[in-house]
C-alpha cells in the first residue's frame, strides 16, 4: 500500500507529542509524519523530506496555531545553533515528554504493559549547567569566530556571543580565546576544502571546585606563541591547566594527546564529597549537579549494606563505583578506555580508597575472566554507551545472575531492549525506574533502573 504522502508535498499537520530525537509526532490519515521544529499542542504547515514505508519525515516550515507550551527562546542564537533544541517548550512539559518517551519505550520495546515508572527528577539549572563545551572556529564575515554548528548543517559553524548553558567564566574564556586569534590572524579550519589551521575550543569546568580547564585545538604545525595563549588565559584565576592538541585528519574530534602549555595536569571536580581529577580527556558526566543526583539514585537502587562484592561495568574515570564503594564490601570496575580505568585508579587513591579495583577490557570479552578473579557478583551497576549492553555484553552480564542490576541508561529505546533479554532469558524483573533530566532543552534523558531476580 502505497504511503499517503509523498516528498516535497506540504501538509497542515497537529503535533501530538515529541518521539525520542526530538521531531514532533503527527497524523496525516494515520500515516506518522515525524516534524522536526513541531512542538506538542502546534499546528503547523510541514514540508515532507523523506518517505517510508511506514513513516514520513519533515520539517515545520510555519507555525500556524503555537501550542499551549510554546514559550519565547530566552537565547540569541535560538534557532540558527544547532545546540539546544527545546528553549521554546515550556519545561515542565520537557520534563512530560522527556519521561512519556522512557514509558513508551518499556512498553512498546520492553513489552512492560505497565511500567514500575517514578517520577523524572528535574534538573536542578535549566541553563548554565553544562561543565564542558567544545566549540569551532570559523572565518566569519570579516573575523574568525568561535562557536557551535548551524542546526541540522554538518559544515557550517556560527560565531557565538553568550551561550546559557555554560558559565559567565566559561563565555568569557571562549570570547578571549577569539579575541586572541582575531589578533594573532590564524585562520580557521574549513571543515569543506579542509585548509586552515584552528581547530576547536574546550572548555571543561569543575563546579564545584571553580577551577578550569582549557584544550586548544590545531592541526600541524606550532603556527603560534604558546606564551602568549598561556598569558591571555591565566588572566583568569579559574584556569589551572591550559593543553594544546593537534588533529591532522579531516574528523572533527577533540579527544586527542595533549601536549601540556601551562599548569597542572588536570583539575579536579567534586561529586558527593569526593575528589576526581579531570584530565582533557577524561569522561565526566556534563552537568555536576545532576551527575550527583544520577549517582545517589543508583547508590538507592544498589541497595548496599556493606556485604556486597559490586561489579561496576563500564565504569569510566570511576565516579559510580567510588560513591559505592563506602557502603560495599569491594567493588571491581570494567571499562575499555585505558587511559580512564588509569583515571579511576587515580580518583580512588586520591579518596583512600581502598576496596576498590580497576580493569582496562572490553565489557563482552572480558567479563567472564573478571568474574573468576572477583568471584561472584552480588550487585551489577551498568551504564553503557547510547547502544545499550548488545551482544556479548549482555549476554554475560546476565549469566553472571546478580541479585540486582542498576542499570543506568542514556538511551531509552536500548534500556527497554535489554530489559526485555535481561526478563525474557535471564529471570530479570524490572521493578523501578526513574527518569533524570541531565539536559535540558535538549532531546536526551537519562534514567536509572532496577532489576531484581530470585536467587
């Protein structure tokens, strides 16, 4: 049966509600049209994309009647950055949609009819709560500018003059690092023709500890005074650490050696009164306040009485596994990043730590030979990549029959799937989840769960 519209035509369409990724929901004689720009409650004149056999794609090309939650975009960029999505949507009904898209997901994916939902944890800042940025240099229409993508455009960068998701500290340290290379006259990278030396910008703050961390990003080449970069941003009493990393490939990346300018090595953040190191490349979660909240729900769902051997599983630079640690009897973390399992061992000599061991190895690989030199797992904490556990991962982390997995999730349609495996070939009952706002303004949403089986 052939699809009621077809590419190119305009449609008059109500948006119901957002799917996961962000597009608004709509019907068109019952054909799903996905909308991007479509916010719940709007009706709006759309121009279909793209055609499939059992949806269309779209875009709002004009806002006929805005939606009871429509609100003004506080942000001068709103619209043209492709950073933030959702200033124009009143946030509690972010928060509404945001944890409508984890239930739908259990339900639709996991098979869960009614799902052991509580309610979504608001972040605590909706703007200014991001403690890392990476920005793009570009020539702008007389001088080099530094900033974020055009929405939807891969090679076009815009110039950014404040941005509300970092700080009053970390706009002012990109709007100097501009002025700098405004000055010194390096010109910037064109992503299309690939020519050009500036790079990239990052920017990481603990805040909490109000220090900072600055990577500049080149490619070939010592084309500038490192003296003079490192006397532009000591000018700032919040930078302690100042990197320069060079990218000789076409791919946009940051996560790169680093060769260090000035200062410590890292910073440090603290979280549930611990002390992590921050290194440029270290993973950390991006929003402090609520990484404290994710980290003391899993703590809850863990359920800890001191008895416990914990197996924390793709544990990063540590943070889960440490803030279990004082209500464990060991905790041994598995992560494939080497350079983080070095942090995580690190971060848990620098608490006095001691009940706690990290492994460098692939989660699906080496699971089994961790389980036979830890012994049997009483807790499995998780918190995988937006693919989920997968494959052998999953398989393994199953087997290893645990009385409970903590299962932390930023993806919501790959929690579902492997909640249903977990239930359907392993004895898992899902028996809470709660979903946390990390991001607001943005599509993403976290979520913590608990599975149980009967020993």
């Amino acid at each position: 049966m052939a699809a009621p519209v077809h590419k190119g035509e305009e449609l008059e369409l109500s948006i119901e509600s957002l799917a996961y990724g962000g597009n608004g929901v709509a019907r068109h004689d019952g054909f799903v049209v996905f909308v991007r720009g479509g916010l719940p409650g709007d009706r709006v004149r759309a121009r279909v994309t793209k055609v499939k056999r059992g949806f269309a794609e779209g875009f709002a090309s004009t806002v006929l009647e805005p939606g009871p939650d429509r609100v003004e975009a506080p942000c001068r960029h709103f619209g043209t950055c492709g950073g933030c999505r959702f200033q124009d949507l009143a946030y509690d009904m972010q928060l509404e949609q945001k944890a409508q898209q984890v239930r739908d997901a259990l339900v639709r994916i996991g098979r869960i009819a009614d799902p052991p939902l509580e309610p979504i944890v608001p972040a605590t800042s909706i703007y200014g709560y991001r403690n890392k940025l990476e920005y793009s240099f570009t020539a702008g229409e007389e001088e080099v500018e530094l900033g974020f993508h055009r929405a939807g455009r891969w090679d076009e960068v815009i110039g950014i003059e404040e941005c509300l998701l970092t700080t009053d500290v970390g706009n002012a340290i990109r709007l100097a690092v501009r002025d700098w290379a405004r000055e010194e006259g390096l010109e910037p990278y064109d992503q299309t023709t690939g020519k050009g030396y500036l790079r990239h910008l990052v920017v990481r703050e603990g805040r909490n500890t109000g220090q900072a961390l600055v990577v500049l990003v080149t490619g070939p080449g010592e084309r500038f005074e490192a003296g003079y970069v490192v006397d532009v941003l000591r000018r700032f009493p919040e930078v302690r650490s100042i990197h320069w990393a060079i990218n000789d490939t076409p791919a946009e990346q940051t996560n790169l050696p680093t060769k260090l300018l000035w200062g410590g090595e890292a910073i440090e953040e603290e979280i549930l009164g611990l002390r992590f190191r921050v290194r440029p490349s270290a993973f950390l979660q991006t929003n402090t306040e609520m990484a404290e909240q994710l980290y003391s729900l899993a703590r809850d769902f863990a359920g800890l009485t001191g008895t416990e051997n914990v197996f924390d599983l793709y544990c990063g630079t540590g943070t889960i596994g440490l803030a279990l640690a004082p209500d464990a009897s060991s905790v041994w973390g598995l992560e494939i990043s080497e350079e983080a399992v070095a942090c995580a061992i690190e971060n848990a000599e620098l608490n006095g730590i001691e009940n706690a061991q990290f492994f460098a190895g692939n989660v699906g690989q080496t699971l089994e030979e961790l389980a036979e030199k830890a012994g049997t797992a009483d807790v499995v904490v998780v918190d995988p990549p937006r693919a989920g556990l997968a494959g052998k991962a999953l398989r393994r982390t199953g087997a290893l029959a645990a009385r409970r997995i903590v299962y932390v999730s930023c993806n919501p349609t790959t929690l579902a799937s492997d909640v249903q495996v977990l239930r359907d070939d392993y004895g898992y009952t899902l028996v809470r989840c709660r979903p946390v706002d990390m991001f607001p303004h943005t599509p993403h949403v976290e979520s913590v769960s608990l599975l149980t089986r009967d020993s």
